[in-house]
C-alpha cells in the first residue's frame, strides 16, 4: 500500500504495553489519514458518555498521506480525543517535527489509551517503545520541557508536549511543539495531562512507501521553491496572518472589550506594519514555505511568538494595544500550554461578567498585569477563580449566572476565533457549524461576504460558500495532513494536491473524490455529537447570544444599529443542512449517510438517538 | 473633494505608503481612486468605503475612507 505506512501504534500507558496494528486499504481510501483516521476511530472506539479527562478517553495523533514528505508545508499532524470542552469531537493540528518523524517510524497514526501511573515520556524509535519516567520535567512549562528533550535526544527529534495547564488539566490545554507551536485548542494538551502523559517524543529511520517516491521527490521540492518565490513576490509573510488585524478594525470585525465594539482607534499600534517593525526573528513548520511565525520581545524581554489570533484576543479584546505586553500574555500562555484564543475569551468574559456586575472582582479591561496573574492561576487552578476560568466560559458563565452565558463568546463550549461577527451572518454561521465548537479553522468567509454578497445578505450563497470551505480547509487539509497557507494565502493551486496524493499513492482522485471523504468525515463527526447529546437541536449550531442583541449593536462605524437576527440566521442555517443533507437537528439524514458510505454507522447511531 | 486611503498588509510594502490623505476630482470612482494611486489592477483586491464593500464604479464623495487590501483568508 503505497501512499500509507499501513501501521497504528497503539500504546497503552495502564499496562505499558503498545502494538502495532495493520489497516486495510479500504480503510485508507476512506478515511485517507488525520482527523478522518482520527474521527472513524474515537467514533468506533469510545464508550459514549466517558468522562474526556478519565483514562477511557484516547488521545490519538493522526498523519496523512503526504504529511511528513518534502512538498509545500506538510509538517502537521493531527491531536485528538473527545474534546474536554465541548463533551463532543475534539482535535486540532499543529506544526511538528512528530509528521515526518511517526511516518518514517512506520505510522501513520498513533493511539494512546489508559492512564500512566506517574509522569511518563513516551519514546518511539522505530519499532521500540519506551515507557520513561518524567517525574524531572513534571511541573515545569513546556519549555523548559522543550529543552530537557532536546538534552537528551538531540534536536532530531520529533516533540508533543504540555506545560502545567495540561498536567492540570485546564479545559482548554494545547499540545506544544516548538518545532511548530501548538494545537488541539479543544483541550487536547488536557487529555495528555489526565494521562500523565509529559510528552511525546519520537524518531524515524525508514521510507515513507511511495507509489513514485523519485517525482515526489522532485515535484515536492521545485513546489516548495515555488510556493517559497510566490510568498517572497507577494509580499504575505512580511506581516503574516497579522495583515488582516487593520483590516478587521476598519470594516468593524476586530474583537474589542470582548468582542462588545468592533474598532478601536488604537489598534493600528498592535498591527501588522507594527509587528513587522517589533519583528526579531520569524518561524515555520517543517517543509515550511512561507513562515507565519513574527518573534518579538516582551516586556521582560523574553521572545514570543505571535500572530493574528492571539495578538486580536489577548490584545484589543482585552483593550490591550501595547506588543511587548500582549507578547508576555501570549508567553505565558505558550509556557503553560494553554490556548491563547480560549484564554483572551476567558479573560474578556470575567472583565465583561466584572463589569456587568455578575461577579465580584478588581480584574479590569486593559489591566495587562491581572491578566498574568489570572493565567498564572488559571495554569495551576489556583484558588476559587483560578479553578473556576479554568473551565472555560461557558462553565464559568453558568457559575456566575445574572445572563451572563449570553456574552461567554462560544459555541459548544469553544471559544470564537478573533472575528467579530456581530453583522457578518455567514462567518456567524461558520462558527456555528465548525463541527469541534467555533473555530476559524474550518471556514473563513469574510472576504467572500463582503466582496462577492452583500453583507446584509443570509441567503444560500453564503451557507453554499462555508460549506465549500469546509470541504477544503477542514476536510482536505486536515486529512492530507497540510497547512492550508499555500492555498489560502498566496494561490497555490487546489490542484496540486491530488497531483501529491497521486504521487505517493498511486490514485488518480479528483477534487470531486475528496470533497465526499470531507462530507464523509463530517458527518461521523456529526453522529458522534449525536451520540453525547441525543437530545441535541439547531440550537447547537447558534453563534453567542449577545451578537443578536440589539443593546449590544454599534452606536458609530460602519455598522452602527446592526446586528444578526435570530430569524434570519435560523434561514441561514436552514439553507446549510439543506445543501447538506442534513435534519431540522442538524443531523445528516439516513439517505445522506448511505450516500456516503455510512450505513453501518448510521445503524450504530441509531441506538443513540432516532435517525431521519 | 478630499479622500483618505489606508493600505493593508503586503500592499503597504508594494505601493510604498500605508496611508494617506488626497485630493481627487468630484465623481472619481473606487476603481479610478486605484489607478491614482498606482495600485496594480490585476491584484486581487478588496476594496472598502467607510467599512463597507464598494464597487467598482462607486462614486466617491468628499471625506470617504478608502481601504483597499489584499484578499485574505484568514489564518
């Protein structure tokens, strides 16, 4: 089986056991690899209604087909689990030696089961496992973790690991690898943690089996100076993903004082051209071609790495326009391995809950040395407060009650991305149907609304458009596993990718092929939410509250009086479960499951909740 | 009439300002507002006024802000 190693390495921590396990190719050409591996097996394997942050929980890390192989930035893998915010499907990518290290080791993906009895490294060379103690690094932030690893094996190495936030387990935990940064926002840094799981180190020494390994070779190479000469012409890494900062400020979708304003006359000081001119130095991931990563010293002259998301959450969302101290948020965050989206909402909504008098407390927008302390608490679940934002919003909004669940900025428990969607109905939607909780990630349809609709508009060709963007951004990138930043940001052709595939595989798949491996992938994803909540509704898939409030629409600026209708946004949905296939639930029907292939889980889902 | 115009992103490194402030004639457009300042036309570009999406033959008026940037697709 060209394309595949064809090997999961299951390892269980209880019995410190581990094998390898074949898969069939039908397997392969179904689920091709990453969140689709990753998806089909905690759909299969896991009990419904365990609790993710106990040992029945399984933390998988997922490759694919051209992850790992020289070509344009195909230096991701794939965490995930069930999610530890949500209850529902949980995963996230990240940027890691891991994806070409667990290739060449023989794997295309890896499951972790049961429960460590002490801080444990997992060590995978090849066909040995080791079981080590990491008892030395327990406690400590990743990286100093980072640096112990790199002490002993050498910088050859692939690297997961987590900071305190994971070891204690705060809902929103990440995975980190310096080599790549960090990922699995959905808590996947927590689920390691519960396992007592420090890290994950692994090192590779075969092939990855390729159908033409010598034209990949030399297609992946001339693509990656390729794409490498079109970033340099345009221009897109001088100020990276943080370009869009100035933008959203002046089209009103910058969060601001969580995400209650949509502009902010001081943000031009926290944008792209600023961070250019802060700009120490400049990161990328493995077969990396355009490097998004801009370093700059904080204000205790540390380097942190920044970008668009957690400059906008940890920045003007907590009306904080200052580089050096958003970088030292955006330190601590990377050092305790918790996310820095999930932590600026955190830290916005107990601002905004302090404001509105939910709750008592000195902690105040702008306040950039409460928001350290917070993270500090938050990291070790200190004290009352500490323990509770830990959880998240939602479930701190539900402990401060005073309806302040309507300005905890999430969906399903996850925490919004930094787009204001107060009037932007179709990324509103996008966020409410991101099947992991809201997430940029799976569509971004700004620039589409505003450019190709009108804004005002909720009708099909928006829920047409998300869908579309789903299909690719959260379909084929996350199976193949790619970053997406070829194609999103400098043009790399869409095509290129089954011209990979067909190079390290052999299949002659069209783009049609993979979109319904994307609608596949969703739709287990789907069913597995279906099994934790039966009772679950449409009312899922809504955006926060506070973005239908009228009290809470703009007095000036290009959306002044406006905001999304409940109405209207239900019409929207509806147009996007119908394009889908999908129920009045949200839940493909039986036809759209047989469509795809899925009879047999549609026949497991049925004991969970009716099917239509 | 007098119209401001903010680059964003890449474009403040290709056409050598971020932002600036112009006298243009009565009746310019979105579109021939890109041609003055030397913007090249075959970029893919998205054009706002005031914060909202303009057109290409949009006539300006007197005190417009005009953002022109790149397309982007978020990170």
């Amino acid at each position: 089986m060209n394309g595949w190693t064809g090997q999961i390495l299951r390892v269980n921590l209880t019995a410190k056991t581990f094998k390898k396990e074949p898969f069939s190719e039908e397997f392969a050409r179904k689920w091709i690899g990453g969140r689709g591996f990753a998806a089909k097996i905690l759909y299969d394997e896991l009990k419904p209604g365990i609790d993710p942050l106990g040992p029945d929980n399984k933390f998988i890390v997922a490759l694919g087909p051209i992850a790992g192989i020289p070509a344009p930035n195909t230096g991701k893998a794939v965490v995930a689990g069930k999610s530890p915010m949500t209850g529902g499907y949980g995963d996230g990518n990240l940027g890691t030696r891991v994806a070409v290290e667990l290739r060449k080791a023989g794997y295309d993906a890896l499951i972790v089961e049961g429960k460590a009895e002490r801080p444990t490294m997992l060590y995978i060379e090849d066909d040995k496992v080791e079981f080590l103690p990491a008892d030395a690094v327990w406690g400590q932030g990743t990286y100093a973790t980072n640096d112990w690893i790199y002490a002993k094996y050498g910088k050859g190495v692939g690297v997961l690991n987590i900071g305190q936030g994971g070891e204690n387990m705060v809902r929103y935990a990440v995975v980190r690898s310096l080599e790549g940064r960090a990922g699995g926002r959905t808590g996947m840094g927590a689920v390691m943690g519960s396992k007592l799981l420090k890290a994950v180190v692994v090192k590779g020494t075969k092939p990855i089996p390729q159908a033409d390994p010598a034209g990949m070779k030399k297609i992946g190479h001339d693509d990656l100076r390729e794409v490498h000469e079109i970033d340099k012409k345009t221009g897109w890494s001088i100020q990276s993903t943080n370009g869009v900062l100035a933008w959203c400020n002046e089209v009103a979708a910058l969060p601001v004082r969580n995400f209650r304003k949509t502009h902010h006359p001081d943000a031009w000081k926290v944008d792209g051209e600023r961070l250019n001119n802060a700009r120490i130095a400049t990161y990328g991931c493995p077969n990396c071609t355009m490097r998004c990563g801009i370093t700059i010293h904080d204000d205790e002259g540390r380097e942190s790495e920044l970008d668009y998301e957690n400059i906008g959450l940890l920045g003007p969302n907590l009306e904080i326009f200052d580089f050096p101290q958003i970088g030292s948020l955006n330190y601590l965050c990377d050092e305790y391995g918790i996310d820095t989206m999930s932590a600026g909402c955190v830290l916005s909504f107990y601002a905004d809950a302090i404001d509105h008098g939910a709750v008592a407390g000195d902690f105040k927008f702008g306040d950039a040395d409460g928001a350290k302390k917070l993270l500090g608490l938050i990291a070790r679940r200190e004290g009352e407060i500490g323990n509770l934002l830990a959880e998240g919003s939602l479930r701190a909004a539900r402990k401060f009650g005073h309806g302040s669940e309507a300005y905890a900025m999430q969906v399903k428990g996850l925490e919004v991305a930094a787009y204001n969607c107060k009037f932007i109905p179709g990324m509103a939607l996008a966020f409410g149907v991101s099947p992991i909780g809201a997430h940029h990630k799976e569509s971004w349809v700004i620039t589409f609304e505003l450019k190709q609709t009108s804004r005002e508009s909720y009708g099909p060709e928006k829920a047409k458009k998300v869908i579309e963007l789903q299909r690719i951004r959260g379909g084929l990138f996350e199976y193949m596993v790619s970053c997406r930043f070829p194609w999103i940001e400098v043009g790399w052709g869409l095509e290129n990718y089954p011209k990979y595939f067909k190079l390290v595989t052999g299949l002659d798949w069209t783009l049609d092929d993979f979109w319904t491996v994307s609608d596949r992938i969703y739709s287990v994803i789907k069913l597995f939410w279906l099994r934790e909540y039966p009772q679950t509704d449409r009312k899922l898939d809504y955006p926060p509250a506070v973005w239908f409030d009228p009290a809470n629409a703009d007095t000036e600026g290009p959306i002044a009086g406006m905001v999304l209708e409940y109405d209207k946004y239900d019409g929207l949905l509806q147009h996007y479960y119908d394009i889908r296939g999908y129920d009045k639930r949200g839940i493909p029907t039986k036809a759209t499951l047989e469509r795809l292939g899925l009879a047999e889980e549609a026949k497991a889902a049925e004991k969970f909740g009716s099917m239509t | 009439m007098k119209v401001t115009v903010k680059l964003i992103g890449p474009f403040v490194q290709a056409f050598g300002f971020s932002e600036k402030e112009l006298d243009v004639p009565e009746g310019t457009t979105a579109d021939g507002l890109i041609a003055l300042v030397s913007i090249d036309k075959g970029r893919p570009k998205i054009v706002t006024r005031n914060g909202r999406a303009a057109a290409p033959d949009e006539a300006l008026a007197d005190g417009d802000r005009v953002v022109i940037s790149p397309i982007y697709s978020g990170g």
